[in-house]
C-alpha cells in the first residue's frame, strides 16, 4: 500500500496534527495553558486522528501525495491558530515552530523550482490578495487601539495636532510634544510631513493619518517586486518575498505605537536602491532627497546604501553621488537641529561617552578608542531576542555576506538598534526598525537570488514572518479590539469633549491628548504647572487617578465625570 514507511509516518503525523486542530477548535482554553487538557478528552483526539490518518493512507492509494509539504502546511496552521488562541503569546513558541517547519522543509520535503504562477496577472492577484489581509488586520488593530482611547500624546498626540496646525497655518506647530506652543522642527527634521497634509485636509479626521501609515508602510511591496524582478525571481518567488515584506513583524507590531515619520523609511529606501541598481541617476537624487526629509540621521541610510554601491556594485557614479548627497544631507539636517532646535538627540548613545564629554564627535571618537567596550554593548537578552525577530524572517540569510562591502547593509541595524542603551531602538514594537529592516530586505533579495534551493529558503522565510506576525501583532488586536466594544464608555466620553469650548486651556492625562488635536491650548499635565488651567482632564481608568484625584481637587471647585475621563474646572 505504500511505497515506504516514511509515508505511512506521514499519514499518521498528519493525522495527528488535524486531530490536534479539531480538539483546539472545539475548545475555549488557551493551548498553552496546563488545564487545556481537562477540557478535551483522549477520545476527541484519538478518534479524529484515526479518521484522517485513515483517510490519508487511502487517498494514497488512489493518487501521489506530497506528504511532506502537507505535514508543513498542517503545522503552520496548527502554529497560526495556537498563536491567535493564546492568552499571552509568546516569541519562543513561535521560534520552536518556525524551527520545525525549518526541518522539515529543508530535510524532508521535495519542493521544486519550477514556476507555480504561470502569468503576471496572477502574480499581481496574489501579491494583492495579501497585501488586502495584512493591512485590513492593521487597520482594524490600530484604528480602535485610536478610537478607544488607547494613543498616547507621545508621539500620537503630537502628530494629530500637528497636522490640525499644518491645515490652519501651513506650520508644524504643537503645543503637547514640549507643554509650549513651538514648531515640531525643533525637535526633528522632518518635511515629509508635508506629503500627507493634502490627503488630511480633505478628510480632517485622526483616522485618517492611521490609515494613511498602514498604506505607506504597505506600499514597500511595489519597490521590492521591481528589486525582485531585477535580480531574476520568478513569479512564485517574487510573491514569497512580498509575504514577507507585508507580514514582517517589525514593520507590523511598530505600527501599534501610532504613527510615526519613519513610516516613510521602508518604501523610501527600497526605491533607492531599486533606482541605484537601475543606475537612475535622477530617481536616486529623488529617492535620497525624499529619505533625508524624513529625519536628520535618515542620511545614516543613504551614506551605507552608497558606500555599498560604491564597493560591491563597482557603480562609482551613483554610489559617489549617493555617498556625498547622503553625507551633506546628514551634516546639514543636523546642523539644523543643532542651530534652530533643541539639539541632536545624542543622549541615546551616552554610555559612549566619558565624564566632560558632549556631542556625536565624542561618541565616535571613544567608539574608535575603546572597540571593546562598544562591542560589548551590542548583544544583551533583550537585544538577542530583538535581532532574531529582525532575521529569524531573512532565516538569517541577510547575513550570507559574499564581499565585505555588504557588512554595509547591516551597519544601520548595528548603530541604529544595537549599540545604544535606549530601550525603545531594539524594540520591534517602536518605530526605530523601518530603517534598518529595509536595509536587511536589500540585503536579503540579493543574496536570496544567489542561493541554488532558493524556493525552500523563501517558503520557510514567508511562514516564519506570518508566525512571528502573529506573535507580534495577536495580542494586540484582541486587546484593542475588546476595548472599542466598550462602546457606552467611549460615547460618553466622545460626546463630552465634543462640547468643550475650542478655546479654553486644557491640561489632560496622555491617553486624553489624542483627541484633544482640534484643541490649540491643550497642554500633557504630567507634573506640569497647572497655574493658568481652566480645564484638567484625568483618565479614570490608570492606576495613579486617585492620587492626581486628590491633588487637583483642592484648587479646582467642580468635579464630573464623563465616561473615560474625570474633569475639573476651575471656571
């Protein structure tokens, strides 16, 4: 009945594996819990695994099965809806299947290299088909995580008065991001605000802007098809990449801390180095202008980008022109900051700098006196489990250097995620990877294009970006999504601040802030000095509200409550 024993094993393994399935889903218990097993019995297993085992051996019977890819495909199933079934999820359950899928499809399955997608038109349908999934997960997690009030005025707060401003003024005022009334240009460099604000002066709407990030995120796929299609993919690759651009857990689970400038990183660089490789010498200035209006140290990205091009891609031109561009672009931003606002943020890097020391020079200069010290402070737990939710998607074939010259695809990671102590650059759930995961894409699509069995290293990679996607961004859906079914609350709420006068002064707690962005005179009331104050707004919901409670109302004369939101006047 069968041509081996393997295949017997298979049946039974799949068997088991949907019999598995079937008892996860008749049972409400979170699979990794110790008491899921009291709530399904031997038999709801056996049976079921018996059925389909049966069943398997006798479809072979009748016709050739690849057992192999259908045992990977049951295990990614089984590992997708235990992660979303999870009450606490966790990266290490996600690493353990992403290990097994590994060896099976590396050891075991038979996975040719033959074109499945026979025309573009599909290939387009199918790159569409889940670009619509991962972004209408997106949008739906972070419009409610918005809409119930779960948005802090870091940074969301900020950017939604800020683009209000922008629509009245033309200017990026905000009076959250320093309790003062200044430009957002003192704190950062950052034009590509600007894109955006005919888009939101039709609209008006905070909605809006979150959406508009998922999008742009998002449209890094059209950059990396065309880098795809210039190193020689097939179709099925090519859709293979784009999971994993779109699934990648450090461009998805950054989004759910709101809306950020670096957003625009992703698509920005991978255009530059599709026109680099294009040898577009205008589309490379475009590129490198775009990317240096969206911070002063974007140029970190552009300098790297045309040192490589310079040394591996043996392009002096566009690799000298991308180099200089980059390198005036990042002393001239910087300067900027340095001249007309607070300052570079070199802060994040003060474990590089001894007593009396001040300034980027400085830090550089200890880096190159002390080496060790530096290296030392690369890898730590945290930052371990950061680098391999960055590479695990890559199966770490983004570090397969073949010249040296490609350690420059990886130096933005190493500067920007790894060598600081500031906790919320190795974080995947923050805004500080767009950059660097790009950078890893470029370096992942070229080295993917040399690699003989490149169909197993692409199948695997796109599962573990959807798993850890999962990981990543599960927890965070059902969070927010059960706190906007809390509808009476954010009504009431919702209903109260649209009938405060626009223009009285208002100090608010910080997950207030975001819907205060039609208000000019609203000001964070962490520790502020609440002298010239005619409203105060304290969330009832956080622990220390009974504290601030207390405090406030001996010098404010009325106290309501109003959903989410505890108000005191003094007027």
């Amino acid at each position: 009945m069968f041509s081996n024993k393997q295949n017997l094993l298979s049946c039974i393994l799949c068997g088991y594996i949907l019999g598995c399935l079937y008892t996860m889903l008749i049972s409400d218990a979170d699979p990794i819990s110790k008491y899921y097993v009291s709530n399904i019995s031997l038999l709801q297993l056996v049976i079921p695994t018996i059925a389909f085992s049966a069943t398997l051996c006798l479809i072979t019977v009748f016709k050739r099965v690849n057992l192999n890819l259908l045992l990977t495909g049951l295990i990614f199933a089984y590992s997708l809806i235990s992660i979303w079934k999870m009450t606490n999820t966790t990266a290490y359950f996600g690493f353990a299947c992403i290990a097994v899928l590994a060896i099976i499809i590396f050891r075991f399955a038979d996975i040719k290299e033959t074109e499945i997608l026979k025309c573009r038109k599909t290939e387009i349908i199918s790159v569409l088909l889940f670009t619509v999934i991962s972004v209408t997960i997106l949008m739906i997690g972070t419009v409610c995580r918005l809409k119930s009030y779960e948005s802090s005025c870091f940074d969301m707060g900020i950017f939604l008065q800020m683009f209000e401003y922008m629509s009245k003024t033309g200017k990026q005022y905000t009076t959250v991001e320093r309790n003062v009334l200044m430009s957002h240009f003192n704190v950062h460099f950052s034009p590509c605000w600007y894109l955006l604000l005919p888009i939101y002066m039709i609209f008006r709407n905070s909605v809006v802007l979150v959406i508009l990030q998922v999008l742009i995120i998002a449209s890094g796929v059209l950059p990396l098809i065309k880098i795809c299609r210039l190193y020689k993919l097939g179709r099925t690759d090519t859709v293979l990449c784009s999971i994993i651009y779109l699934f990648y857990p450090a461009f998805c689970s950054s989004q759910f801390f709101d809306i950020h400038e670096n957003m625009f990183l992703p698509a920005f660089i991978l255009w530059l180095y599709y026109f680099m490789c294009k040898k577009n010498h205008i589309g490379e200035v475009a590129a490198c202008l775009l990317i240096l209006s969206v911070k002063e140290d974007a140029g970190v990205y552009i300098i790297c980008l045309g040192l490589y091009s310079l040394f591996s891609k043996k392009k002096k031109t566009s690799g000298l022109l991308i180099t200089i561009i980059g390198i005036l672009g990042f002393i001239g931003t910087n300067l900027y900051i340095n001249i007309f606002g607070e300052g570079v943020k070199v802060n994040r890097y003060d474990i590089y700098l001894a007593e009396n020391d001040s300034g980027l020079i400085a830090v550089i200069l200890n880096v190159i006196k002390n080496p060790a010290y530096f290296v030392s402070n690369l890898i730590t737990v945290d930052k371990l489990l950061f680098l391999l939710l960055m590479t695990v998607p890559f199966i770490f074939v983004c570090f397969k250097i073949n010249k040296a010259s490609d350690l420059f695809l990886l130096v933005p990671l190493i500067i920007v995620n790894l060598s600081t102590d500031y906790t919320y650059q190795y974080n995947v759930d923050y805004q500080y990877v767009f950059g660097s995961g790009a950078m890893l894409f470029c370096a992942f699509v070229e080295e993917v294009s040399t690699l003989k069995q490149k169909r197993k290293v692409l199948l695997i990679s796109a599962m573990s970006a959807v798993i850890l996607f999962s990981v990543t961004v599960s927890d965070k859906i059902q969070l927010y999504t059960e706190r906007y079914e809390n509808t009476a609350l954010i009504t009431q709420t919702n209903e109260f601040i649209d009938t405060i006068d626009k223009t009285v002064c208002i100090y608010a707690d910080t997950y207030i802030i975001p819907s205060l962005y039609k208000f000019d005179n609203v000001y964070l009331l962490d520790n502020a000095d609440v002298s010239k104050a005619e409203i105060i707004l304290l969330d009832n919901r956080k622990n220390d509200y009974q504290g601030k409670l207390e405090k406030y109302k001996k010098t404010f004369s009325i106290c309501e409550v109003h959903g989410m939101v505890t108000v005191l006047l003094n007027y």
